[in-house]
C-alpha cells in the first residue's frame, strides 16, 4: 500500500513538473508583466507618500548655499586664490553639499528599492520567456528541417525507381487514368480509337496537405454568391503573389487572415519566399484543372471549395 501511494506521490510530482516546464514561458510572461505593472505602482505611490523628501533636500542645499554667500558677502569667509589647496572655502562647501546629496541618495534608495527589485524581476522574467520560446522554435524548425530532408529522399527514391511522372502524380494527389477514345482521321474520315492518358485529382481528401482548408460558410470571408466568392479568392492570389515580390517572403498566416481562417503554429513558420533562380508563384489551387470541385467552383456551380496552398516550406529561418 506504502509503495502504491509512493509511486502515485512521484507520479503526480513528476507530472506537475512537466506540466510547469510546459508552461513556464507563459508563467514568467505573466509574472513580469504583473512585477513591472507593481513596480510601477510603487515608483507613482512612494514618490506621492514621500515627495516631501525631494522638497526637504532641495531646501536644505538651497539654504545651504545661501548661507555660505551671505557669509562671503559678511566677509566672515574669505575666498581664496584658484591656485590654494586645502581646507579652503570650495573644500569645505564640497563636503557639506556631498553629505546631504549623500543623506539624499540613501532615501532614494530606500524608497525606490522595492520598485527597482521588482522591475529587475519583471525584466529578467520577460527576457527568460524569450529566450525559453527562442530555444523552442529553433528545436521546432530542426525537427521539420529534418522531415523534410527525409521526404525530399523519399522522393529522390521515387523518381529513380518509377520515374519523374510517378513522383509528380503521387506528391500532387493526382492519378492517370488510361482512356481508349474513338475520334476521327480529318483527312480519310474514318473513325479509329486513340488511347490517351487523362490526369485526374484524387478523391481522398486525406491526401491533401496539412495547410489546406476549405473555403466555405465557417470563414468570415465567405458570401452565399458563388461569383463573389470566386473574384473574391482571384483578387486574394494576385495580391499575395505581388506582395510577394514586393516584400521577398509571405507567411501562411498571413494568408489565413485575409481569407477568414484562424492562425496556425504552423502557419507561422511556413511560406513563401522569393528566389531568383526559380519561379516564384503563390497557388490556392483554385485553377486547379485536375480537380472536379475547383472546376466546378470556377464554373459557379458550386460556392465552396477545398484550397491546397503550395507552400514553400519553412521561411522562418530564412528571412
């Protein structure tokens, strides 16, 4: 019984410490955000509480240094060449106006320092969440940097042993369909049967990417008016394609907004981005011929439709 709540005990221990660690970014955001929003607070009240303070020191070297010209001007105190050292006039005013600067620095000090203790507090915090997220980001970008090499050989696999055409088919969704048609010889006018092969979009929708969605009735953007819809998207394409080359890279995201669907993580990291040596061209895959809805949806008869977005692949890294 001991050694089943023991093992519970651990259990339950080594659970919340994962559960901390998972979320200790957004643990030390918080906690610097509230120690720099108190520290505030005490930096506005301390200087109403103790304002009388900065009065009292301000009166007291006032005073100070009124005293000693009247007693100049009294010929009490005499002033001496520039070139004289020692306990002279300017000496003994140095150490006088450096005690209460002093006296003045030790009460700022004392005031401020619960203010100051929080702010490097919520400081450090922010900078810790920072740096924890950073370290994140970077094992998330490794991790994906490593399936794609390893998609990458898959395909080179592919293209050795079936060919370009098969690689092509498989990563695009696609499947050739022989068709045995029967036309006619424009010249001898007799009918005889070509064979021919026709490209066509698979039906498991499983095979599309993980960043495609369907534009319909769930997205802000998305009206009962078929036409709307498909210049609505058009328009959507060729301004994201010269953003594009305006700017050298599009995030995922960016593209979600404008269409009406919720941010991913994802998104946040894929893309597009600009090189020179190849052709640069951001697709939704609404002019997609091999597809029987977005040909349907080109068309107006259907108001919806599935969009694939052809997606560079990490750009986070690359910008």
């Amino acid at each position: 019984m001991l050694v089943q709540i023991g093992e519970q005990f651990t259990r339950t221990i080594g659970r919340s410490s994962l559960l901390l660690k998972k979320h200790s970014p957004k643990i030390l955001l918080a906690v610097g955000i509230g120690s720099l929003v108190a520290s505030t607070y005490i930096v506005w009240k301390r200087t109403l509480d103790e304002g009388y303070i900065f009065k009292t020191h301000h009166r007291e070297v006032m005073a100070m240094t009124k005293r000693y010209w009247k007693e100049v001007d009294e010929g009490i105190i005499q002033l001496p060449p520039e070139e004289e050292t020692g306990d002279s006039y300017a000496v003994a005013k140095f150490k006088d106006h450096w005690m209460v600067y002093s006296e003045f620095a030790a009460d700022v000090a004392r005031i401020y320092a619960p203010a100051i203790a929080l702010g490097v507090v919520g400081i450090s915090c922010c900078v810790g969440s920072h740096v924890i997220m950073n370290r994140r980001v970077a094992a998330l970008i490794t991790t994906y940097k490593t399936l794609d090499l390893a998609y990458k050989k898959y395909r080179e696999r592919v293209v050795e042993e079936h060919g370009e055409m098969a690689d092509y088919l498989y990563s695009n969704n696609l499947y050739a369909e022989n068709v045995v048609e029967t036309v006619k010889d424009e010249k001898t006018g007799k009918k005889k049967k070509e064979q021919s092969t026709r490209i066509h979009k698979g039906n498991d929708p499983n095979n599309y990417s993980e960043y495609a969605r369907f534009f319909d009735e769930t997205c802000s953007e998305w009206t009962k008016n078929a036409d709307y819809n498909f210049f609505f998207l058009k328009g959507q394409q060729n301004y994201w394609n010269d953003m594009l080359r305006i700017k050298g890279h599009v995030f995922l995201n960016q593209v979600y907004d404008a269409l009406g669907f919720e941010q991913t993580p994802a998104g946040a990291l894929v893309g597009w981005i600009w090189k020179d040596d190849r052709e640069n061209f951001i697709d939704f895959g609404v002019f997609d011929s091999t597809d029987r809805g977005a040909r349907r949806f080109v068309n107006g008869v259907e108001r919806s439709i599935l969009l694939d977005f052809n997606v560079d692949g990490i750009i986070f890294d690359q910008i």
